[in-house]
C-alpha cells in the first residue's frame, strides 16, 4: 500500500547567477558569457506524518523527460506526473533498495521494461515503460494528491497574505512552463547520440553526431 502525499503549492524560483552577467554595473569587466537564473520550479508537499518537504524541479527537466521519452512538449501535465513520483523509482542495481517499503513490487512489476537509453527501442514503447514504472510507484511507494483548498487558502489567510489558492496547486507550473522547441530538440540529438554509443561505434551524421560539431549538409569540399 502506497503512501498518500499531499501537494500544497508551487512557487517559481531561478538558479544562481551573476546580476553583474545580466547588464549591471560594470557587466563588461566579467568577461565571460552570462549562464545561470534558470527557472526551478519548487514543489510543497506533506508527508502522511505531516513532514513538509520541498521538491526542486529545474525547468530544463522538463526539456529532458520530453526529448527522452519523445512527449509532446505541450504535455505538461504527463511530464510533471512522471517528475513529482520518479524519486521513488528504485535503482535496479542498488542491493539494497528491495529494503525499502514497496520497492520490491516495483522492481518486480517493472522488470525488463527497456529504458529511455535502450537502444532500438521505439519512443511509444519507452513512454509506455516509464508510464508503467510511474504507476507502480503510485501502488506501491507514494501517490502525490491536491492538497484540499480549504486548507491551502486556511494557510494563506493565517499568515496574512492576500492571496487566492488556485484549486490545482500545481497549476503555476501548468499554466507558465513553456518548452522550446530548439532546446527540446538539442536533447534529443543528445539523447540519441549516447543511445547510439551503447549500441557500437557511432558514425556523426546529420542528426546524430558529438556536442559542438556541425557536419553540413554537403561534404566541404562540394560545399567549396
């Protein structure tokens, strides 16, 4: 039997960065590209015992999960299913997860589904497996519900703040996340050049090549 974990609220955040990289004073001495304030996503849940945790969600997983698994960038709502419970997705290779509430019925429910680095394997196919290990985490370890409103908005009001809870906690993360396309499909090509290398020797072509290589549509002596 699962746990019942309750979701109380998203909140926006960004990673580390430098002010003085965004074109503050002096932004031109640093030298060096700007990189970082990329948005996290933080999560708020409660624990059956009542412990409060926060689960950080970097935007770019998103990026991940649907260049791995082929999603429909639009499909937020089956990315963030499968970020919020894959935590409890036990490592087949850990000796001693099976020591751990349910994860050896997942373990075994889920045994030689093919991975999103199985090579050979089409995208459906890879989706259907992680849809399947996500639900036997749900049966068997941890279920994530909406924490109810009337609670929440209880919350906000005991602190003070003026604010009205939205009726899906999650419903900033629903409503604001965007996936770029450019950036969705660069993970892709990442994602299929390493499954190629566990196949054998990989050959670069067009679409499956290294990081900062460009091969050309044409050989460059044509191009010439």
């Amino acid at each position: 039997m699962s746990e019942t974990w309750t979701v109380w609220d998203a909140e926006l955040g960004y990673s580390t960065t430098s002010l003085l990289q965004s074109g503050g004073e002096h932004a031109d001495q640093l030298g060096r590209a700007h990189d970082g304030a990329e948005p996290i996503w933080g999560i708020s849940r409660v624990r059956p015992d009542g412990v409060a945790h926060m689960h950080l969600i970097p935007h770019s997983t998103f990026e991940w999960r649907a260049a791995e698994y082929g999603i429909d960038p639009d499909d937020i709502d089956t990315m963030l299913d499968i970020v919020l419970h894959e935590p409890w997705i036990p490592n087949p290779h850990d000796a001693l997860a099976t020591l751990k509430p349910g994860a050896a019925e997942v373990l075994q429910e889920t045994h030689g589904l093919p991975t999103c680095w199985t090579p050979g394997v089409p995208d459906a196919d890879r989706l259907a497996a992680h849809l399947a290990r996500i639900e036997a985490v749900k049966t068997h370890r941890v279920v994530m519900v909406a924490e109810n409103r009337m609670f929440r908005q209880g919350v906000v009001d005991f602190v003070g703040l003026d604010l009205t809870v939205p009726e899906d906690p999650l419903e900033p993360v629903k409503t604001l996340t965007r996936l770029d396309p450019a950036r969705v499909a660069a993970r892709r090509q990442t994602v299929e050049y390493y499954r190629a290398g566990r196949a054998g020797p990989v050959t670069p072509s067009f679409e499956i090549k290294p990081p900062n290589t460009w091969m050309g549509r044409l050989p460059w002596g044509a191009a010439a």
